[in-house]
C-alpha cells in the first residue's frame, strides 16, 4: 500500500549456535530486526539471549526485540 513500509527480521527461539546466521549475514541480507526470548536459560541448548549476542546484534545496528516466556501453560492463560 502507498506510504507503507516493509521492514524485515527473523526471529528464532534458540540460542544461536555454530549454524546460526551471523550478524554480518543479517545485514547483507538486509534483515533489521531479529526476535529472541529473555529467559534464564542461556546454555547452548537453551533459548536466552545472551548479553555478547545482544551486544552484537545492537552494535550492528539490527534492533531486537524479546519474548518473555515461562511455560506452554502460562501463554494458554
């Protein structure tokens, strides 16, 4: 639509890992925005941000924006 801007991202649930793209992909991709979850679990098998990968993702200019999710049960509430 006239006046509208289309704005992309990527989101993804787990923590990055070796096969993740970079923030360098990202940018060269054109991606503005990524999507991640503020939770405790920051292992390699969990899905928390860490605070280097949201370091990164700000220093390159890519805005995040987080989720906040306990349980299956707490978003069906």
């Amino acid at each position: 639509r006239k006046g509208e801007v289309m704005i992309e991202g990527i989101d993804y649930s787990a923590t990055a890992y070796w096969d993740s793209p970079t923030v360098d992909t990202l940018r060269a991709q054109g991606l503005k925005f990524v999507g991640r979850y503020a939770v405790n679990d920051k292992s390699p098998s969990g899905r928390g941000i860490r605070p280097d990968e949201y370091q990164k993702f700000v220093e390159a200019g890519i805005d995040v924006f987080l989720y906040w999710q306990t349980t299956t049960q707490w978003m069906l509430d």
